[in-house]
C-alpha cells in the first residue's frame, strides 16, 4: 500500500514478490498440539503491516501424522469466502499431486478485473441512483441501538468470543421448515435474532448490518479478493407477528435494499456525515462450501476471533460442510457485555432455535424465552 498524490491510500500489485510459508516442527514436544496453538493465537494478535504484507501463512506440525495449516488475510485484499476459495483448490492440487492427476479444477481469476468494473460503477448514474437511497433511508434515522456499558469498564475496541453449537440435524430441521413456507435460511435466521432482540433488549426497530458477497456469475465465485459490502438492514415486528412473518418482512427489506448494494458502506458514512454508524451489530450467515478431507486425511476449519472490533456485537452462523455441526459464534466487545450476560444471551438464543420449528406459528407475543430469563445478567442492566 502507498499514498497518492491526492492523500488516498492506493492498494498496487508486486508481481515480483515471492513468498516461503514458514514450516514449525513441535511434534518432537512435550505438548505439540498446545505448541502450535498458542503459536497461532499469538501471532493472530500481530496486526497486519500494511506497507508490505496483507497476509502471513505457516505450516506447523503438532504430530506425526496431524498439522495445522494457518492463514491470515486482511480483509483489505480477500472476504471470507475467498479463504473457502483458497483452501479448497490447494486441497484439489494436493490430492492431484500426490495420484500424478491433471488439474480438472476451475481456475482462478484475475481480481484486476472486478476492480475495474468498481472503478467504472464510481462514476456512474447507478453509484449516484444508490447513494440517493441510502442517504434517504437513513438521514432522519434514529442513531443505532447502543448495548448498555457496564459500569467502571472503560470502553475500547477489545472483545472476546462465546461459541455454541447447534446440531446438524436440528439446523437442518429449521432451514426445512423455512423452505416449506418458502422463506430462505437466511432470512429465517435473521426473524430468529430479531426474536431475540425484542424479547431481551425491548426493540421495535433494529438496525443490523448483514456481509453481502456481492459474487454474481462464475467468474466472481471463483476469484480471490474482497467483493464484500455490509447492506444495513432494519429488522422490524409487531408483537402478534410470527417467525414466518417476520422473515417475509426481512425479505422485503433485503430485496429493497439489494437493488442498490453495491454502494460502499464507507461512502454512506461519508454522506451522512454525522459522525456516527449506522449499525452496532453485525449478523453474518455464512454458508462457505469446505471441503471435509485433504488427500483422505479428515480436516477442521477454526474461525480465529479477532479481538478487536469496531461492532458492539458479531455473530457469524457457520455453516461450512453437510457433515458438520453449525458454530454460531457471539464476538462481543468486553465493555459491553460480562461473561454472565453473553452466556445467558447465547443460551436464550440456543433455546430460540432449538424449539424454532414448534414455534413457527406462534405470535412473537407468546414465544417465551428460558426459564432463567430473568436471571440478573441479562436484565441487571437490560
């Protein structure tokens, strides 16, 4: 990355650089697999150099016959569907390799091209049609719901990470019941947190910010870069609503706003130009295709928190292969949220979509959360 001569920072290619993936052999430790770990998280919480590097990637032994594969990408030059992108077709030439195969996998593609389709769509009637809208949607808006800060914590970027698991067969459960009314996953899941929202924090209207891949065609889904665009949604419902009612309205909204996506999210806040966001909270729903073997060998794929974060609260529904279990995951600025209240706001949550098919037709009124609802560490300061 370099700066401009009109002040911008300027994103080039060197196509002379090269790069050796470091190789850590622990498996002659004590412990090899708590080696290679706290070797990953540690360097997880290295930030990026920007003027040289925008990813770093090792190979690190834990074991005779068991590795971890790290990568680390700044969202800058590559979106998480690339990672799945990534990791898929080095697990293809692997395999390849290791049987003398040709290589029958779909190719790469230049990313130079999407971000001269970028370039053209900054100067165009559409990019002005979209800013049009956007700044309609949102500039008599109410500021973004604020999670309450618990006393005596300063406030900061720096969060942590809570993580449950929904069965497979329970997660498919749901999404059958959601193409039965004809509603996709997404925006079932999407009325499910609304659910959620309304019962605990007492939200009419919320404002969530939802990842778009924006990849339409062959070609953009199998390039490497960053496509993603945050749409700003607002989730909305009455108390006599149901779960069904509630994603239509979400779908709504989402096609309403879908039509003009591909305006940035930075430009909307440069427009608006009031110093503020227009979300706190983040809802990404990420059916990233991994494969589940590399040459035989059985694979996991670990999403690493980050941290830090600018959101007050993320959470990533992870659905990355048919077999597995789906991770949904809480990351929660530490200010924000204690230990107790993020256990109590994941298992509410848990509890909503363990018994989402037996209330599909239930008022929103009537859905009741668990019994320990009331329990001070979610309504001590909520």
């Amino acid at each position: 990355m370099t700066t401009s001569s009109a002040g911008k920072d300027v994103l080039y290619f060197d196509e002379n650089h090269s790069f050796e993936i470091p190789y850590y052999d622990y498996s002659e430790s004590e412990n090899g697999a708590l080696d290679c770990e706290n070797w990953i998280n540690e360097n997880f919480k290295i930030s990026a150099n920007i003027e040289r590097e925008f990813f770093t990637s090792a190979l690190l032994k834990s074991a005779e016959n068991r590795y971890y594969w790290y990568v680390k990408v700044h969202h800058l030059i590559a979106d998480g569907f690339s990672l799945s992108l990534i990791f898929n077709q080095v697990t293809k030439l692997y395999t390849q390799l290791k049987s003398n195969q040709p290589d029958p996998s779909e190719p790469f593609y230049d990313f130079t091209k999407h971000l001269l389709e970028d370039q053209s769509y900054m100067g165009s009637v559409k990019y002005e049609n979209d800013k049009a809208f956007w700044i309609d949607k949102f500039k008599h808006a109410s500021d973004a719901f604020q999670f309450e800060k618990i006393p005596g914590i300063e406030a900061s970027f720096f969060s942590s990470r809570k993580e449950i698991i929904l069965k497979r067969a329970i997660y498919n459960e749901i999404c059958e019941e959601a193409k039965s009314h004809g509603i996709a996953d997404f925006h079932y899941f999407l009325s499910l947190f609304y659910t959620l929202i309304k019962k605990v924090f007492d939200q009419e209207d919320f404002v969530v910010g939802i990842p778009l891949l924006n990849r339409n065609g062959r070609i953009s889904k199998n390039t490497v870069g960053a496509f993603l665009n945050i749409l700003p949604i607002t989730l909305s419902g009455t108390p006599e609503d149901n779960s069904l009612d509630i994603a239509r309205k979400t779908k709504e909204e989402i096609n309403a706003c879908y039509r003009h996506s591909k305006f940035p999210m930075i430009d909307l806040l440069e427009a608006l130009d009031t110093g503020k966001t227009v979300y706190n909270t983040l809802f990404s729903f990420e059916k990233n295709s991994y494969l589940s073997d590399f040459n035989g060998d059985p694979v996991s794929i670990h999403h690493m928190p980050r941290n830090e974060q600018l959101e007050d609260l993320s959470i990533h529904i992870l659905d990355y292969n048919d077999s597995w279990d789906v991770r949904i995951i809480f990351d929660y600025k530490n200010h924000l949220f204690s230990e107790e209240q993020i256990t109590n706001l994941t298992q509410q949550f848990l509890h909503l979509l363990e018994n989402a098919v037996k209330n599909t037709l239930l008022p929103l009124k009537e859905i009741l959360l668990k019994k320990n609802a009331k329990h001070a560490g979610i309504e001590r300061l909520y």
